[in-house]
C-alpha cells in the first residue's frame, strides 16, 4: 500500500508541474500584433499595375491591381502631406484601393506605393501622382466671420462637409503685445455660430484661422474690434412679477430664491406644483432697463444632476413695457417671435453629462459641472427689456414639475 501510496504521489506531482508549465506557456504576456514575418519566402514580391487615381477634397483614392501572387500581405502608401508631415497609408491585399489623405493644399503630390510579402519583403517602388481637391479645412476658412459681441467676439463659419475642424480663436495679449491662442472650438456640425467672452470693452485685434486633424493650418482672418460692454446685473433689483399663466409653486421653493446666490444644492430654489401641466414657468423683473447678453443658469445639484424637474429644453422671454400683459406663450416659437408684450429671446437646450454618462448615472464630473452654471447666450439683436419669463418645456426627469437653484443675467444696462 505504501509502494501504490508513493507512485500516486509521484503521478500527481508530474502532472502539476505539466500545468504549470502549461501556464508558463499559454499565458505570455502578449505585447501586441506579431511582428514576426508570417513566411519564409524572402522573394521580392512585384510590383502594382494598372494604377488609377480618384481625387477629392484634401486627398485621393488610388486604386490598382496586384500581382499575381498569394505571398502579398498589405501595399503600402508613402506620401509627405505638406512641407513638415510624412505619411503611411496600408490597405490590406483582400483590397484594391488605398486612400491617401490629409494633404495641406490643391497641388500635385507623389505618392509611393509598395507591395509587401508576408516575409516583410519589399517590392520595388511605384510613384504615382496626385492632385487632390481643396482640403475641407480651406473650404471652412474663407466663410469665417468675426464680429463684436458682448464682453467678447461672435464667430460664425460654415462646414457644409460636416468634416472635423478646429476653430483657433487668437487675440492680442497686452502682457505679451502678441497675438495669443485664446479659445479653440473643435467642431464637425454644418453652422458654426458661438461666442467667446470674457474681454474688456475695448479695441483689441482678433484672428481666427481653422486647422484639421492632421495639423494643416489656414490662413487667418483679422479684424480690429471692442467688445460691447456687459456686467452682471444687480440681483437686489430683481422682483417677482406673478402673472395667472405662472406655475403655481411648491414645497416653499418661491422665486427670490432663484437670485439669492445659494447654488449648494441643500439651500431652496424655484418649484413648481406637480400635476400643473404646462408651460412650467415663471415671470421676474430685473429692476432696470437692460441689453440682456447672457443667462447663466444653475441647476439643481446633488443627486438631481441631470435628473428630475432640471429643465432640459426651455425658452427666455422678455418684455420691454412697465407693465406688461400676462398671455399664454407657445411652446415652440423662432427667436425673435412677439406675442402680446413678449418677445423670444432664445431657444435652449441644456448640454448633455459632459461625461458621456446616461442621465440618472451621471458621476462627480458632471456634478461639478452643474454647480458651475451653464451661459446661454442672447443674440447681441435682442432689445433692451424690463423683465423676463422662463418657459420650462421639459426637464430631464420627464416630470410635470420644474426646478431651478439660481438664475445670475449679465448684460449692458441703458
């Protein structure tokens, strides 16, 4: 029995060093793609044929025939896209074109095309020319537009591709006498149209020049402007003007709580009853007759962070009168719109968790980013106005009651 006890035991100890072994073996640390030639045959593979060239804005599309070979691996494009930038471009041997892009200007490029074997073997070079199309970064740069706005500069262009550009905003440094990177908008929507603030109301030059992912830089267009004034207006001026089409409020969150500078979250806010219907809203004056520029709005924070009664899509209106008329104001209207005593400042949707994050599982990110306020913007062509009215016309909660922590208005009072 000891004899059958010792041989068993010696089984057993063979057979977890093989697993250990076994381990060892399969479970390498894998460092990436095999970077070993995948065959033996060190045959300089041949060259591509029947090269033909399809040109398009900022780059080409090159399409040829291999040679009649199973060892071909990939074919490789080799091509400098301005005076600074070489690049690479591979294309599988399952495919007969390799696209080539990210060229500076419209001229004529070389571009060198090799077929390589699965042994890393390179075949003779193929020089082929291109004459790409104007890059869409400089289709971009001649629609640019710069004008005054309040405390900064309103920036307009098109991009009627959709294609990824950057948006370079320069301005003179008065520390440095030099014109400085002051803001850089990354964008690939049709219309660009945002403002950039923070500026002194006084004559400043300015450029914007655009760029695209592969590093290529316009020309810049400069102008010489002042910045429109504007400063925050005095809360202390604010009042509450509670017409009958106003939401009914609830839990104590009256309105003067919307401007006593309380955002932690634990302070009260503006609420409307639940069960009211819409619109959600609300009507205050501002205490002096004034160019609205911008609304910064805070959100309630805390585990209310894109969740609940926040308004989601909502709209600014105004009035210019002293006592203007209560009317029932449409859901939906353009900018600009007047109805009764009313006129439409602006149509806005608060921006989405900057984290990505689903609404409702947001993170310490994006409640920061709620405590800090969000400014929407009012078009430097609205007039002069005495009060204002919220239209709340959803909130992230999907609910039938809105809230709201504080509300701050900056603009140019006359």
């Amino acid at each position: 029995m000891k004899k059958i006890n010792k041989y068993a035991a010696n089984i057993g100890l063979c057979t977890q060093l093989l697993i250990f072994v076994c381990l060892l073996t399969t479970c390498k640390k894998n460092e990436g793609y095999n970077t070993e030639p995948v065959s033996t045959d060190k045959t300089k593979p041949g060259i591509v044929t029947n090269v033909k060239v399809n040109n398009y804005h900022g780059g080409a599309h090159i399409t040829y025939s291999l040679p009649n070979s199973e060892n071909i691996l990939y074919v490789l494009a080799k091509y400098n896209i301005n005076d600074k930038t070489a690049r690479e471009t591979k294309s599988s041997y399952y495919s007969d074109t390799v696209t080539v892009e990210g060229f500076a200007t419209n001229k004529p490029y070389d571009v060198t095309l090799y077929t390589v074997s699965r042994a890393s073997v390179i075949s003779d070079p193929v020089t082929v020319t291109v004459n790409p199309d104007v890059p869409y970064y400089k289709l971009v740069s001649p629609t640019v537009e710069i004008t005054t706005d309040f405390g900064g500069v309103n920036i307009k262009a098109l991009n009627l591709y959709k294609k990824d550009v950057g948006v370079i905003l320069i301005a003179m440094d008065n520390a440095t006498r030099a014109l400085e990177v002051n803001d850089q908008h990354y964008t690939n929507t049709d219309t660009i149209n945002y403002s950039v603030r923070g500026f002194p109301a006084e004559q400043r030059k300015f450029g914007v020049y655009i760029t695209d992912k592969f590093g290529n830089i316009s020309d810049t267009t400069l102008v010489d402007i002042a910045p429109l004034f504007e400063t925050q207006l005095d809360k202390t001026k604010f009042s509450v003007y509670r017409k009958p089409s106003d939401s009914e409020i609830a839990y104590g969150w009256d309105l003067p709580y919307m401007w006593d500078n309380k955002i932690d979250g634990y302070s009260n806010g503006w609420h409307t009853a639940p069960g009211t219907g819409k619109p959600m809203q609300c009507t205050f004056g501002i205490g002096v007759t004034a160019q609205i520029s911008r609304v910064k709005i805070f959100e309630r924070p805390l585990e209310y962070a894109f969740f609940h009664g926040n308004p989601k899509n909502f709209s600014w209106w105004a009035s210019s009168v002293d006592s203007p008329a209560d009317v029932v104001l449409p859901q939906s209207a353009p900018v600009g719109t007047v109805v009764g005593d009313w006129i439409n400042l602006g149509n806005y949707r608060y921006p989405n968790p900057p984290s990505g994050l689903q609404p409702g599982f947001t993170n310490a990110a994006d409640e920061k980013f709620v405590q800090a306020g969000v400014d929407f913007l009012v078009p430097s062509s609205a007039p002069a106005v005495k009060y204002l009215r919220l239209l709340v016309h959803d909130t992230w909660g999907r609910g039938d009651a809105a809230h709201l922590m504080e509300v701050t208005v900056y603009g140019k009072p006359q």
